[in-house]
C-alpha cells in the first residue's frame, strides 16, 4: 500500500495536491486569506536530474563531486542539489497551502551545482525549461517573475553584457509571463521591468554581472548599461507615482557568513546601494536569492534612518559543501502585502524537514515561522526590522539565536553562532556599503559595540 501510495505520488501534480502534502491547519490558512495580498518567493532550486539512491555513496548525485553522501533518500540528500520529486514537492505543498496568491517571484539558478564539462547550454536551458513547465503545470493562471541566477548560464557565472543563445532561450520560454517591453531587454541583458499591478513596478535586475567570478565583465564600470537602465527605470517610476519591487539573484550587502565579503564586487555593490539609497521612498522591498540561507538586511540613508526591508530567501536545494558546519532544509516563502500602497507586512516561511521526509518516504512540508510573530513586531517594514536588529547584539541574545536556527532553515538548533560569527551575521543586516560595514566591524573586533547605528 504504502508503494503504491509513493508511485501514485511521483505520477503528477494533481494527486500531489490531493493526497501528499501534508495537511495545514484550518487556523493558519485563516490567516492566510484573511485581509490583504499575498505572493510566494522560490529561489535556488537547482535540479540534478542524476539523484538516484545507489549502494555507492559516490555515485547518488552528480552535485556531490564524488563526495560520499551520508543519508540519501527520495527527497534528496545534504551532499546534493534537489531531485525531482523534492521540487514536485515544494510546488505542490504551494498550490495546497493558498490558492489565492497573486503571482510568484523566483529569484534564479534551476541548474545543478555540478563541474562544467558535466553541462552545455543545450543542458542549462534544458533544465530551465524543464523547472519553468513544471512551475507553469502546477500554476497555469498565476503570474511568474523570474530572475536569472549565476548558475543559469553556461559556462556559470560568466553572463554575458549582449544577447545570447540563453537569454534569447529564457526570453521565449517566459513569454507567457512577461510584457513584450519586459522582454526586450531580457534577451539583451537579462533584466527586465513590468508594471504587475496598477501603480506597482516589479525591477527583475540581472546582478550576475557584478558577481566577482564573472571573467566577462570585470573590468566593466556599468556592464551592460544595466546601472543606467536601472536609474532611468526608477526615475520614470517615481514620476509616475509608482512603487516597486527589486527582484535579483545575487543580492546586495555583506555576506553574513564571510567577514568582509560582499555577494557582488564591492564597487558595483556601492553603486547599487547608492541608486537603491537614492529610490527608497518608492522601493517597497527587496528580493534576492543565491546564499541558500534566510536572511534580512535593513538599507539605512545617510543619517542611518532605515529605508527599506530587504530579503533573502532561503533555497530549496539542501545541498552543502563537505567543509561547511551546516546546510538548509529546503524551503518556500509567502510574503503578505497591502494592496494599497505595497508595502510588507509579514512572512510566512514554510519548510521541509528533509532527516524525517526521508525516513517516512512522504513530503510533510511545515510552517516554520510567521515573522510578526516570532519576533514579537507589528510587521516587516523597515523600521520594524531595525528594531529587531538592534535586540541581536545584546549577549546571549535569544531574539538572535532564533533569527540564527532560521537562517538554516532549522537544520540544526544546537549549533551556536558566536563571537566573530555572531559580529559578521549583526553588522551584514544593517551595514551595506564599505564605509559602515568596516566601521561596524572595526567596532566589533575592539569589544565594541559593534552594532549601533554611526552617528
């Protein structure tokens, strides 16, 4: 019963939305149709279509580079990128959660972290295609804005300043999602705008081109006058009376994980906070992807007064590097937000626990956390987050360690982050540009306090 169960399970998404998600709780769909709007965020799915469970621990995926895996199962394992069935999963527990959203931002990387020669464009676009069907088969009348990311290119990271056989491809293959406008430019640079809801601009930005491996364009001031375009875009925005939401892959700001490391190159980092610095007030958030952990950031202004809400969405491929102390658990997120004037209110954060999906051979995606509520704020906007971030630096923070465990998704609640880790994580959620991220951590290193606001 219980094989019949599992391949009944694997034969498409209408018995997946039936019968194998797990249940949600009447209270907590409630909430999610009460009063206001409501989108899903999907980033860093990357499929490996090699994942099979094999007596060889080598030899499961081909992400794993070799390295044994430790617990494969059908959901997929720590030392891998996701299988089918684990994305089959997340947008089935999607389309059973809430039948009512908006649309979808997806925030890039489909392919599998897999060497070079294992892939071509033929195959980068293969498996985009594949990823943007199987979205369009579980969510044929709802609204996808994608945002190419780093691995969304072969060879990965070096995304081109000019039309190419991938952007032409994306271009085409998203066709029924985006205006002709939007268009144009995806398959010139990879980047796009589009008018989604009366008086609400979404900016998909292609920042692979500031990220520090791209060969192509690093002695470039404005690769692919996206700057510009950016400037311009923002600028037409604001005399329209419209607000916005930036989408990219790549995200802005420090790494919360590496001390001193910005995602992108640190000039184009700086440009970009001054462009986003000088837009706030019709910025409404911020969405990236790319880390594969879940993390905010809050954009002050020149006086430190914060501006706007950014986030980064955690991935839905569980995959770590052999070196790494922890991983994720795959997972999906729902924003809700005022169909007035766009501006955030929540989250909802959803997740798989990928130890016991395995073992029970079934799917049981979960709340993990609504942000109002475990942080005890009103909502997500950025003075909200501020004064959530400012509690993190007291010692023994509690308010930080819970902020931490979500940061793996919950993968494991015992691991502490401390000391200079704690110092990296506080200064990246406030400190975006050179000047006051070094600061901050100058700061830090002294004993300091390392995360109050420069006078």
């Amino acid at each position: 019963m219980e094989l019949l169960l599992l391949l009944l399970c694997l034969s498409g998404p209408l018995f997946y939305q039936l019968v194998c998600s797990a249940p949600i709780k009447e209270s907590i769909r409630e909430r999610h149709l009460q009063g206001g709007s409501k989108f899903w965020h999907l980033s860093d799915l990357h499929f490996d279509p090699t994942y099979h469970v094999n007596k060889d621990p080598t030899k499961v995926c081909f992400s794993s580079k070799g390295v044994p895996v430790t617990d494969p199962g059908l959901f997929g394992d720590f030392m891998c990128d996701s299988p089918y069935q684990l994305i089959q999963s997340a947008f089935s527990h999607m389309k059973h959660v809430d039948q009512q959203p908006d649309f979808i931002i997806w925030t890039g990387d489909s392919p599998p972290h897999v060497p070079v020669d294992e892939l071509s464009t033929e195959a980068v676009i293969s498996v985009i295609s594949n990823m943007t069907h199987t979205l369009r088969q579980f969510f044929p009348e709802l609204p996808v804005y994608p945002a190419l990311g780093n691995h969304d290119y072969w060879p990965q990271d070096q995304l081109p300043v000019k039309t190419s056989t991938i952007y032409q491809a994306v271009a085409k293959l998203w066709t029924p999602w985006l205006s002709p406008e939007a268009l144009a430019t995806l398959q010139e640079g990879g980047f796009y705008s589009q008018l989604i809801k009366p008086g609400l601009r979404l900016v998909s930005l292609n920042t692979n081109l500031y990220y520090t491996p791209n060969k192509v364009t690093e002695n470039m001031t404005d690769p692919a006058g996206q700057f510009k375009w950016l400037q311009d875009t923002l600028e037409l925005s604001k005399q329209s009376m419209e607000k916005v939401y930036v989408i990219a892959h790549v995200p802005i700001g420090y790494l919360p994980y590496a001390k001193n490391t910005t995602a992108m190159r640190e000039h184009h980092n700086e440009k970009l906070v001054d462009i986003f610095r000088s837009y706030s007030d019709i910025i409404q958030g911020h969405f990236y992807g790319h880390t594969h952990r879940d993390s905010m950031m809050v954009l002050l202004d020149r006086q430190g007064m914060p501006v706007n809400s950014i986030f980064v969405a955690p991935a839905v491929t569980p995959i770590k590097s052999p070196l790494e102390q922890y991983s994720n658990n795959p997972a999906v997120r729902m924003y809700l937000y005022n169909p007035q004037d766009y501006s955030l209110q929540d989250l909802w954060q959803y997740y798989l626990n990928l130890t016991e999906a395995n073992k029970k051979e079934m799917p049981i995606w979960s709340l993990e956390y609504i942000m109002t509520e475990a942080f005890g704020i009103k909502d997500i906007q950025p003075q909200s987050l501020h004064e959530l971030a400012l509690t993190f630096e007291v010692p023994q923070s509690k308010a930080f360690q819970k902020y931490f465990t979500y940061f793996m998704v919950s993968y494991n609640e015992t691991i502490t982050c401390e000391d200079d880790c704690k110092m990296v994580q506080v200064c990246s959620v406030h400190f975006l540009d050179r000047e006051s991220y070094s600061w901050c951590i100058k700061k830090g290193s002294t004993g300091g306090h390392h995360f109050r606001v420069k006078n």
